[in-house]
C-alpha cells in the first residue's frame, strides 16, 4: 500500500522569528531610516522583482490604493535582476516603481526586523512551493494576502490567517488589501492566528524532530525487509 509523506518547511520561531523578541529602539530606527511614518499601514512583499511573482499586480492594486489612502505604504524587498530573461518586464517594472510609497530595499538579512515595522505580508505569486517567507511572517505574527495556489494553500487558511486571491487578478489582490487596510481588528485577529499556526506546524524544532522520526521508521523498515529476504 502506498504512503502518502508531507514534510514541510519550518522556522525558528523563537530565536529568530518572534515578534517579542525585536527591542523598540531597534524598530523606529528601522521606520526612521525608511521614510515609514507611526500612521502608515505596510504591505510588504519579500522575493525575486519578476513577473511570475505577481509583482505586477500587486503594484497595480497598490497604486489604487494609494489613491485613497495617503498613509498606505508598501515596502519590497529584493531587487530587479540584469540578468533575468524578461527585460522588456524588467523595464517596465522599474518604471512602475517610481512612487514614493513603494519603498524598495534591496536584499536584505534583517528580514525579522522588516516583518516587525509591517502590518500585512503579500505574496501573489503565480507557483509556489511551500513559500518560507510566508511561514516568517506568519511566525512574525502578520496576516497574509497570497495566491490561491498549490503550497500557499498548506500555509494560509482564508478568513482564519489571511486571504487567498485569484493568481493574475489585481482586483481581488486590491480588494482584500483594502479589507485587511481598513479593519484593524481583523489585522490582529489574522496576525495573532499566523503566529499560532506558524507555532503548531512551522516550528523549525518540530519540523526536524519530523524528519527524524520519519528517516528512522523508513530505516528500521528497510533494516526488516532486509533480514526477511534473507
């Protein structure tokens, strides 16, 4: 009989990814730096500048949003590459984002820090694995808007941590991004779910002590199989 296996990633959600454990002084210097003002509300995008990331939605749906909101802001992290293949998407991209609420950063190391001083994470990818950066800002407490896709589905449970949108539809992205824009309860009732899902099933311990347990029982499998062919 065949065994169907899930192995999925996990975070250090104690050490590293832990919403309590960032200092104050460590934020607003972080906010000062970027130009973020105590009244704004972030979205932040972590990932490759590309097309197949949604990135072109999600600007757009942004743009539309900041039309009717002035404290909206949107904070990106990552960076254009001269080397992807799609340079006409490219060049259009860096036009796009020529708006002084869409802060870009570059890569950076101090994603946890980033996470802190953002209020929702958006992810509107086109295909996924199972997307590490969602699990870090679930474990940093944040809601979630990402595609309704194969991998972000086994992260985000829409109306219970976030929102799952339809892939390519900057109108769903808009519209659940001013959802989660103008209720700030709901923002804390998502975020406070994520990091109790992120806990439960993402916890980098347990996802090893998984691994573990599960290379050992295929072990002691094949060990047996082994002295009975004998």
């Amino acid at each position: 009989r065949d065994t169907l296996i899930h192995v999925s990633n996990g975070v250090d959600v104690t050490n590293k990814f832990n919403p309590n454990i960032i200092k104050n002084e460590v934020k607003e210097k972080l906010t000062s730096s970027l130009k973020i003002k105590r009244e704004d509300i972030v979205f932040i995008f972590i990932g490759r500048f590309v097309k197949e990331k949604g990135i072109f939605e999600l600007i757009d749906a942004f743009h539309k949003l900041k039309q009717e909101n002035s404290n909206a802001k949107l904070l990106m992290v990552g960076s254009i590459l001269d080397s992807e293949r799609d340079q006409q998407s490219q060049t259009l991209l860096r036009k796009k984002l020529k708006n002084s609420s869409i802060i870009t950063t570059g890569f950076r190391s101090d994603i946890a820090e980033l996470l802190s001083i953002s209020d929702v994470f958006v992810l509107p990818s086109y295909r996924e694995g199972l997307p590490l950066s969602i699990i870090e800002a679930m474990a940093m407490g944040k809601p979630i808007i990402a595609t309704d896709i194969r991998g972000c589905r086994e992260e985000v449970f829409h109306g219970e941590n976030g929102f799952l949108v339809k892939r390519g539809d900057s109108n769903d992205l808009y519209n659940r991004m001013h959802e989660l824009f103008i209720d700030q309860e709901k923002r804390h009732y998502f975020g406070k779910r994520s990091r109790e899902i992120s806990k439960e099933y993402f916890n980098e311990k347990k996802v090893i002590g998984k691994q573990i347990d599960l290379y050992e029982s295929l072990r002691h499998k094949i060990q047996r199989s082994t002295v009975q062919e004998r």
